[in-house]
C-alpha cells in the first residue's frame, strides 16, 4: 500500500507528489490525464516567476518534476470509488475504472474541475481562438478589444466587471431573463460604460474566420429576432463543475460539489485530503491549486506521523 495516494495529476496533484516524495514517503499518483486543465491552456503569464509558458509546455514539466522523484505515476486511470478505512488510520482503499484497486494510508483528492460549455456551434473551433473560460487568465490578451460574456450569475457579472476595465466593450449574454447575480454586482455592473447587457438572449452560434472567433448570434427568446454581436472574444461563464461526482455520499460536498476542507486541507474523512479546483478554496488558479497541493501533502504527512505504531 501507499503511504499517500494522490488522485488526480493537475497542477495541484503534481505539487502534493512532489511535497509528498520529499518526505519519503511512499508516494503514488493517480490520474486520468497527466497535467489537468494546464493541458488545454495557450498562453500561462501568471504563474509566478515564470514569464510566460504554454499548457503543453507547464504539463510536461509538472510531470517531470514529479519524475525526478520516486513517485508511482498511474496516468489514463480513473477513480471511480472512494472506500473509507475500515477502522481510523486502516488503509483507504480507490477502486479504478479498469477494475483495479489501490490502498493507501493517506488518500490526496485532487481531480480538479471542468467549465460547462454552451454547447453550440463554433465553441470548440474557436477555443483558445477567441473562446476563453477563464477571466483572470485571458482577460488581458484582450485588452483594447469587443468581448461578449456568455451567463448572467456572480461569475458572469464579475467577469464582465472586470473585462470592462481591461478590453474596449463588454456585451453580457443572459439566457433568462434577469441577470442572478447579486444586487450590488448587478448595479454595478450597469454603471460602466462600456458595457451592453441582453437577458432572454439564446447564443446560437460562435463564429469566426481564419481561426479566429469574430462574432455571436443570438436569439432574443421574447421577439424570436435573431441578432449578431462583432467582437474578438468570447468569456463562457455558466459554470465551473467540480469533477467530484463520484465522491458523493462519501465525502461531504458543498452545494456546488465542491469538496469541503479546512485550512489544513482535511476533508469529512480522517486521512483523506483534497486540495485545488474540486474544492471549496476560492479563486481557481493554477498558483493557488499547486500551493493547495502543497498544503494538503504536508497535511497529510502530518497525519502519517501521528498515528499509532502498530
Ligand atoms: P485540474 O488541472 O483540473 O487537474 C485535475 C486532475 O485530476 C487531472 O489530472 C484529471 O485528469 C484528474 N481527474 C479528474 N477526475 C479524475 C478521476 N475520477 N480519477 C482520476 N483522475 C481524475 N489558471 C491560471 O492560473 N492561469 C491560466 O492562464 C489559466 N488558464 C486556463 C485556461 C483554460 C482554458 C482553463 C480550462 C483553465 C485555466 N486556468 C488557468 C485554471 C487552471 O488550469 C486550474 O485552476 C488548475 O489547473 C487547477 O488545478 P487542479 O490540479 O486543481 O485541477
């Protein structure tokens, strides 16, 4: 068995199995695919003290830090259960999709989250070419540009609020009709202006030309009248699913399935840590994510030391 088994290879995974290794510990790592969300990111300019660095590039040297210690990497494996210790400090056992199983003492959660798509023509030709999920990441690679926000909740307003400063126009896409965020974000958000907002507005269709997103067509769900917005990009923000749907009743999840922790990283379950986008830590970012790993191993080797000698 493990001494800690890590689920999940993203950037906070990566950062528990280093922490982990380096206590010497027996130390797996389990994951679907090596590298998490990184994998399908352009342009990386704020993890700090690296300048600039793309997806592909940051998931190959998460792995190779990884590699440059003893670590089990089980890549292409996905967790299907969590089965708690019989008896606190027993073993915690992970059932994996191709019938496997594995056992540790310690068990590190770190399956990360996926963005809801819209689901319509054009979002996935133009991603990463115009389609962008993530506000704080992307925002600046539209400065002095028109950009639409698809979702009219907290994470859509505070989006648009945020764009207004950096890019030339913001036009905020609702499919209900009345923005759900709340009040104050709301009132702000009407004040800016370079900002356009349609509620009961259905997106259709993203399109583009030579690779490049440059524009939205809508259906306004009242007139039935199809309309089209110009712009260069486009800020999808009607969800952030934590992939943490076959943990549930196992341990506890927030409203939105988000693992809760501590401060420590401790979940509902003695031995069991989680760390990074499938909890409950706010501000999803890679930076925050790998120092959440960190934390959670070290929580973890914390754990080992105390239990009991049998
Ligand atoms: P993830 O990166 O989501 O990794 C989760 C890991 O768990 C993966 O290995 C996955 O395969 C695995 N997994 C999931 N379910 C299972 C299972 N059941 N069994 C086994 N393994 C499983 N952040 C920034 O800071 N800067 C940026 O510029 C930036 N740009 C982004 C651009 C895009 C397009 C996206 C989608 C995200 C971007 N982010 C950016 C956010 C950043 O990628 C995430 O915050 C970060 O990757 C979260 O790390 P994580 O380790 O918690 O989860």
């Amino acid at each position: 068995p493990y001494e800690v088994l890590i689920v999940g290879g993203g950037p906070a995974g990566a950062a528990a199995a280093v922490y982990a290794a380096r206590k010497g510990i027996r130390t797996g790592v389990a994951a679907e695919r090596f590298g998490g969300q990184v994998n399908d990111t352009m342009a990386i300019e704020n993890y700090i003290s690296v300048l600039e660095t793309d997806g592909p590039k940051f998931a190959a040297a998460l792995e190779a830090h990884v590699k440059a210690y003893e670590v089990d990497i089980m890549n292409l494996q996905r967790a299907e259960a969590l089965i708690p210790a019989a008896s606190e400090g027993g073993l915690i056992e992970i059932k994996l999709a191709n019938g496997g199983s594995l056992k540790s003492r310690s068990v590190i959660l770190s399956t990360g989250a996926r963005w809801r798509n819209v689901g319509v023509p054009g979002e996935q030709e133009y991603k990463n070419k115009g389609v962008a999920y993530c506000p704080h990441c992307d925002g600046p690679l539209f400065k002095g540009k028109r950009v639409a926000v698809i979702g009219g909740g907290n994470s859509g307003v505070e989006a648009a609020i945020d764009l207004a400063g950096i890019v030339a126009h913001v036009t905020l896409i609702e499919f209900g009709d009345a923005l759900r965020a709340d009040a104050v974000l709301v009132s702000k958000l009407k004040s800016l202006p370079n900002v356009s907002i349609h509620v009961s507005a259905q997106t259709t269709e993203l399109t583009g030309a030579e690779g490049k997103l440059n524009g939205l067509n809508y259906t306004d769900r009242v007139s039935g009248q199809a309309h089209r917005v110009e712009l260069e990009g486009v800020f999808v923000q009607i969800g952030l699913v934590p992939n943490t749907e076959w943990l549930k009743g196992v341990v506890e999840l927030s409203k939105h399935g988000e693992i809760i922790v501590d401060a420590r990283g401790q979940t509902s379950l003695p031995g069991v840590f989680a760390a990074g986008d499938a909890t409950t830590v706010p501000f999803k970012q890679i930076v925050i994510a790998a120092g959440d790993g960190a934390k959670a191993a070290l929580s973890a080797f914390d754990y080992l030391v105390r239990l009991p000698v049998v």
